[in-house]
C-alpha cells in the first residue's frame, strides 16, 4: 500500500460497491429501474444487461484500484471517462429526444458525483508522486551539504561532529514561522543536551535573520542565509498550492499560533509559498525528516532527534 492518505482507498471502496450494488439491483429490477429513469422497456434484454456487465466491470476495477492507488491510477482515470462519457451520452440523447429531460439528472447524478470524487483521488494520487519525486538523491544531498554556515563550517562537516538538526523556516513574517521559532528557542537546551546541533534555514539576508531570530534568544544560533532558496529545493522543499492556504485547517491552526500563542504576523521577507521542513543529519547522511503537509503543521523537533514517532506515516521522508 502506498503512503497515500486512507481516504482515497475508502472513496474508492465505496465507488465500487456503489456500482455492483446499482448493477445488482438493475438486473433484478430491471422494469423498475428503466421506469424511474422514463424509459420504456429495453429491447433486446441482451443490451440492458451489456450495459450493467460494463458497470460491474467498473465497480470491480475500482475495488482492485483500491487495494494501491498510485500503481493502479490509469483505473482511476479510465473510470473518471467512463463516467464523463456516460453523461456526454445522456446529454447527446436528450438533444436528439430519445431521452427524457426530466430524467437526465438521475441518470447522471450519480456519474457527475463519482467523476469528481475520482478527480479528487487522481489529484491525491499526483501529489503523493510529486512527494516521492521530492525525495533527496544522494547526489544533490552530497552537494547541498558543502553549503557553509554563518561559522564557515559546511553542514556535513557539522554533521561529522555530531547530529544536526536542519529546520527550514517559511518567511519571516510567518505566523507559523515565528511560532516555530518560539518551540526551538523552547526546546534548544534540550535538544543540544541530546548532543544534537541546531542549525536554523531561512530565506532573508543575514542581517535581516539576526534581527528576528534575536526576538527568541537564537541569535547566536548556527544559520544559513538562503534568499535564493537553493537549499530548500535541494532538500525537496516544495512551494504550497493555493488550496492549502485555503483549507479549514489552516485557518483554525492561525487563530490558535497568532492569537492564542501571540505569534502574529509581521512584515514578509522570502516566499510566501515556499513549505518548511525539517532534517536531522549524522555524518552526511540523512537520518530522519519531517514533510510539512500544510504550512501550519507544528512538527516536535525534540521527537524528530531522538526517533520517538516524530511524525505521522505521510509525514515522513
């Protein structure tokens, strides 16, 4: 089973039985179900129960699409034509009349639904490939580990000396940036005591970092200046889509990092769409990660260190 969030086998499940149950109970009642939809008995029986071999067919292949979406997506998209092409044709028949107007929605309702709900699977399925595309090659690691730090020391030197811990931060004027900061400045002396480094990714200028990381006592913390975002992408960082910053979730979690925890925003240096992230490094390899999925995502840094379930499955790298 791949790492795609369990929703996307549930709709599928629930698509395929939706389409063996219509087919089952279309061959029992068929007089039944051609009525509802206006239609007169269908002539030979042999092309009614065609039709309801082909949707069986559908619900099947969507059933064994769910046991691994992303392997078995061309399912996926040939049941979202499937389904468009149902209502292509319905439509086709009500304009040469030998379809009931009256009956075209529930002819179709069930078609337009089940179509968006597989658009959204494919989607989902899109992004988690992306996700794994994100994935650092030892190559690219190998060269995004000879970036310098503040101290002149390469982050795979640091590594050699002991674990170190590489947080990526969103712009400045973050809410979730600032609260980010405010956990680490929290958490450092024990992080530290763990025998781990801290070193901080933001995407301003020196000065511009030493200003707002001396507002959490890190001034002093090791940093690297990325204003071009060369180091985020190296490590896969993606930029955010619209729709997350749309999203419920993100909203609830802004009122909870600028008003509840008194991290408001404040003047935006950097990419506003560029996603966070978080990596602990030992000897120039990659130990463990944490994927931001939303930039509100409030990972425990502490957990990240010391590999004590730092992180939910499709979190991690």
């Amino acid at each position: 089973m791949s790492s795609l969030k369990p929703w996307t086998s549930w709709a599928l499940q629930a698509a395929g039985v939706y389409s063996l149950v219509w087919t089952a109970i279309a061959a029992l009642q068929p007089g039944a179900i051609q009525a509802s939809l206006g239609l007169g008995p269908v002539h030979p029986l042999a092309v009614w129960f065609a039709l309801l071999c082909a949707v069986a067919l559908g619900g099947a292949v969507l059933l064994i699409a769910a046991a691994d979406p992303s392997r078995y997506w061309p399912f996926i998209l040939l049941s979202v034509v499937a389904k468009c092409g149902a209502f292509a044709g319905n439509l086709l028949l009500v304009w040469r009349e030998e379809f009931p107007r009256r009956s075209l929605v529930l002819a179709s309702a069930g078609d337009l639904v089940w179509a968006v709900v597989l658009g959204a699977v494919l989607l989902a399925v899109h992004e988690g490939t992306l996700g794994r595309r994100r994935c650092v090659s030892s190559e690219i690691l190998g060269l995004a580990l000879r970036t310098r730090t503040n101290v002149g020391v390469s982050l795979e030197e640091l590594s050699r000396l002991s674990p170190v811990l590489l947080v990526f931060l969103r712009h400045s004027g973050c809410m979730f940036c600032r609260e980010a900061l405010a956990d680490l400045a929290s958490r450092r002396k024990e992080i530290e005591a763990n025998g781990t480094r801290l070193v901080l990714v933001h995407m301003g200028t020196e000065e511009q970092g030493v200003r707002v990381f001396a507002r959490y006592g890190l001034e002093h913390a090791t940093r690297i200046d990325d204003p071009r975002r060369s180091l985020y992408r190296a490590f896969g960082l993606p930029r955010g889509t619209i729709g997350m910053f749309l999203s419920p979730r993100l909203w609830a979690r802004s009122f909870q990092a600028a008003i509840l925890g008194r991290n408001l925003m404040g003047r935006f240096t950097g990419d506003v769409f560029q996603m966070p992230g978080a990596f602990l490094l030992y000897y120039g390899q990659l130990v463990r990660c944490y994927r931001h999925q939303n930039p509100s995502d409030r990972p425990d840094y502490m957990a990240l260190v010391t590999g004590a379930s730092y992180a939910a499955e499709e979190f991690r790298g």
